[in-house]
C-alpha cells in the first residue's frame, strides 16, 4: 500500500520514464520476438507460424561452416586490438587533460577532440578515403619527405585492422574522456596537497591518486566492452569493405548482413546474431564475477 502511494505522489516523475520505456519495448524487445527463426528454416511465403521447425541445426552449422569461424576470428582479433589500443587512449588522454592547469586551454582542447564523435561514420571513411587514396595527402607526404611509393591504404588487406583501430581512435576517445574526467572532478585536492607535502612528484601522484580514483570506472567500462567482443561496429566496417580485403575485413555484423539481406537465407543470419549475443552475455557474466572477486564492484 505504501508502494501505491509512493508511485501515485511521484507520477509525474514516472510518466517522464514512459517515453523511453516504450521505446526499448518497441524497438528492443518486440523484434526479439523474431529470434524464432533461428530455430526455423524460414520462409516469408508461409510466415513464423507455418515455416518448418529444425531445431539447433542452423546454431552447429556455425561451427562447421570453415566461412563462419574466419569471420569469428576476424571479429575476435579486431576487438582484440580495439580493446589494446583504442579502450586505453581514453584512459591516458584523461589523465593528460586531468594535468592542464590553464582551464581556457583545457576546455578548448577538450571541445577539438569530442568534435569527431558527432560526426557519421560515413563522412569519418569520406575523410579517410581522400587522406589515404594513392594520390592522397598521406602518400603525397611520403613521396616529398621519404621517397616513397605511393601505397593502396584502401585496398591493402594488411592495412584495414590497423586503420579501423585508428579511425576508432581519432573518433572516439575524446568522447571517452568524458567518464573518466567526470570521475576524477570527484578527487579531494586534499589529497594532491598531502602527496606534494610528502615529496611525491607528478608521476607518483597519478600513480597513486589519479588512477586508482578511476579505477572502479575502468573496470565497469572494461566489462562492458567485454560483452561487445564479437560487435565491432557494422557501418565503419560495411563502409570499409572492399573485394580485395573481404576476406580479413568480413566480421560477424557484416556476414550477417551478406546472409541475411544478400543472400536471403534469414534463419542461419538470425541464429548466427544470437549466437553472438549470447557470447556476449556470458562474457559479461563473467567478466563481472571476476571483478567481484578482485574487490571491485562491478556492474551489477
């Protein structure tokens, strides 16, 4: 009774939430709903209700398909070098911004490098593409300052992994540095004033105060980004893809895309997206427990 009340005397306050309640209903849970066809050999002629049951035959088709497990390693290497390089750079360009004193200077900065978060994909791969084309500005460069010849960027398969992890880079971590700068707005300057009594020079002092003020939020980001190891993006990669670097470059949300809109065949696509999903749960899961046990406190 006291729960009625409660929600009666703050409704307005819940009413607020109802625009973004059915939203996640609409557009999140009803076309889960769908997943059903993963478990059929669908067909749009005859619907969900008509189309023929097989069970988890299209789930051990992905691991005998030799395509389906070169895309998983692809998308498992690119994730991994997301996570090596691209998840640290907002780390470290906190701690740089944490540093400048001049707060003119620091706000200036910090609005250059959130600027490439709001910009489309599509117009990050139109910059890189007139940067890194053969006659680019990029091999105009070497050509001028190393003699060099001018090298296909867009077309090389050795090059895509690497480009990826940098347009990541340049279009996301400022971005990042939000969180982490919000964190350490909340450290006591008492503290940097006791470390400076005590002789520790700037580097001691983010050792020992600057990161471990931000070390829960690492943890918390770092879990979430574990449960998106197998979603490395499907517009950056569509947008990349060409026929000479399909084969290391096609990831998982591309072949999906490929089987399912290409190619028609509905079922496997869907088993294969929830098959990643799940991947991704039990990674967070468990990625979660782990730093429970290490004393943080993770995100549920």
């Amino acid at each position: 009774m006291v729960q009625l009340r409660r929600l009666w005397k703050e409704k307005y306050l819940y009413l607020l939430l109802l625009p973004g309640l059915i939203y996640f209903i609409v557009y999140r849970y009803v076309p889960m709903l769908g997943n059903v066809i993963a478990f059929q050999d669908f067909s749009p002629f005859q619907g969900f209700l008509h189309s023929d049951w097989v069970g988890m035959k299209h789930f051990v088709k992905i691991f005998e398909d030799k395509e389906v497990i070169r895309v998983i390693w692809n998308t498992l290497y690119l994730s991994f070098l997301q996570i090596l390089f691209a998840f640290p750079a907002s780390v470290v360009l906190s701690l740089l911004l944490n540093e400048v004193r001049n707060g003119k200077f620091k706000r200036i900065v910090q609005s250059i490098v959130y600027l490439p978060h709001f910009l489309s994909w599509v117009v990050v791969i139109g910059i890189a593409t007139v940067f890194l084309k053969t006659n680019g500005v990029v091999n105009q460069l070497l050509h001028s300052v190393f003699g060099m010849e001018p090298i296909a960027f867009m077309q090389e398969p050795g090059w895509f992994m690497p480009l990826i992890v940098l347009e990541v880079i340049w279009k996301e971590t400022g971005w990042g540095t939000i969180i982490f700068l919000a964190a350490l707005a909340g450290v006591s300057p008492a503290l940097y004033e006791a470390a400076i009594v005590d002789g520790a020079n700037r580097w001691r002092q983010i050792w020992h105060i600057t990161l471990p003020a931000i070390r829960s939020t690492i943890v918390i980001l770092l879990i979430l980004r574990l449960g998106s190891v197998l979603d490395v993006g499907f517009e950056q990669i569509f947008l990349m893809l060409n026929p000479l670097n399909k084969e290391i470059g096609n990831v998982l949300d591309t072949f999906v895309y490929f089987k399912g809109i290409e190619q028609s065949d509905f079922s496997f696509a869907t088993a294969v997206g929830l098959f990643k999903s799940f991947v991704g749960l039990v990674l967070i899961v468990g990625a979660n427990r782990l730093a429970k046990r290490f004393g943080e406190e993770g995100v549920y």
